[in-house]
C-alpha cells in the first residue's frame, strides 16, 4: 500500500534549482495525502506570489514525475497554490505539455540550460564545502589541483559534490580531480586554484544567503510548517 510516507520520501528527491536544498526540507510541501487507491494529491507553496515561473515550473514537474515514479500511486495530482502563475504551471505539468507550451508565447524554450546553470552553481558552491576544511589544514594550490576526488576527506559534502557533478555529466570518480571548471570539466591549473577557490567560495555564500531570505520570507507567509520540512 503507497503511504504519504513513500511520498514524502520521493518528494525529497526533487530540489529548489537555485537553492539546491530538497522541497521537502523548504517547507514548499504545504499538503501530502495518498488514498487507499493509490491516488497521491501534493500540495506546493512558494516563499512569495511571484516566485519565478521558470523556477516554480521545474520544482512542480519535478514534483509530478517523482511522485508518479512511486509504486503503487495510481493518479497524481501536484497543484502550486499562491501563484501568480499557477494556473498555467498547474495546467502545463498534468498536460505534460513542457515550459514552452505552457507558456505559449512568453517562453523561447524549454528549461534545460538554466537546470544545468543552477548545477554549475552547486558544484562550486559544493567545492568550496569540501575544499575550504583542506585550506585551513594548509593546502596549496599546487597540492589541491593535484587531488582528486579519491583523495578528498570522504563526508556528506564530498557525496553531494559528486552527484551534483554526475547530473551535469562531469566525471565524478575517485580518479576524476578535485577541481575542474564546471562548464567544461576540464581540470582546473595550479595558477588558477586561487580564483577557482574565490568563486567557489562566493557562490556557496550567495547560495546560502538566498536560502535564509527565502525560508524567512516563507515562514513570513504561512505560519505552518510544511509536511517534510526540516527543523531549524
């Protein structure tokens, strides 16, 4: 039997794209029920009524193909609330009809780029978690552009670096080196280790400050917590 439980935990997959922190631990699931047919209804909220539509639509459809990859879930129903654009996003992503065509005339495209420049995104912000502890250990650059991921201290940021760099198609085994340039994953030079790190290190900065923003703005708009949501 499919439980809100199975649910959730498929729900858990599908990531914020500029955040890169689950919808679940967001708080962004207002609601999650499964019937005893096997029909799941989820719920959406966003921080603010005029979140990006382009952003909302990837969470939304993300949302939909995992909870119907559930087993057991014999109808899905995921329905963004609050939404200046919910009613198109809602419409596209059961019509399975794509961001362009929900957005007949207002879109150029699909979405595949800005998901794979929000992962460039999180690989260097991924980078700077794992290398920042190497750093402060005393590190050069000659020593880090000669590491490879192999190397690196194992722990939660190494295995979350490696599969966001195995989502964009960038080597991501224990041969593969520690630093690469993720729009090219060629390895990143002695010389260059220094700005390599510095953009790393501003973007995780950048990443995080947007999450605080967002969860304050969210918790601002809805008193309740979100089922799935981590607390703080």
């Amino acid at each position: 039997m499919t439980t809100v439980a199975m649910v959730l935990a498929a729900l858990e997959t599908v990531r914020d794209p500029e955040l890169d922190e689950p919808i679940t631990a967001l708080g962004f699931v207002r609601a999650c029920t499964v019937s005893a047919d096997g029909d799941a209804s989820v719920r959406l909220r966003l921080p603010t009524y005029f979140c990006a539509p382009n952003f909302a639509f990837l969470m939304v459809a993300d949302a939909y193909d995992a909870v119907c990859a559930v087993e057991g879930v014999r109808r899905t129903e995921v329905v963004l609330e609050d939404h200046f654009a919910a009613d198109a996003i809602n419409g596209g992503v059961a019509a399975r009809a794509g961001f362009a065509r929900s957005f007949e005339g207002q879109a150029r495209g699909e979405l595949d780029e800005l998901r794979a420049g929000f992962l460039r995104k999180a690989v260097l912000a991924g980078t700077d978690q794992v290398c920042r502890p190497l750093v402060r250990a005393g590190s050069t650059p000659e020593r880090l552009a000669e590491l490879t991921l192999g190397e690196a201290p194992a722990g939660r940021a190494l295995d979350r670096l490696r599969r966001r760099r195995a989502e964009l198609g960038l080597p991501a085994g224990d041969d593969a080196p520690l630093l690469i340039e993720p729009a090219t994953g060629l390895p990143v030079g002695a010389g260059q280790v220094p700005l390599h790190l510095r953009r790393a290190h501003t973007t995780r900065v950048g990443v995080e400050a947007n999450t605080g923003i967002c969860r304050g703005m969210l918790r601002h708009r809805y008193a309740d917590r979100g089922q799935g949501e981590e607390e703080l």
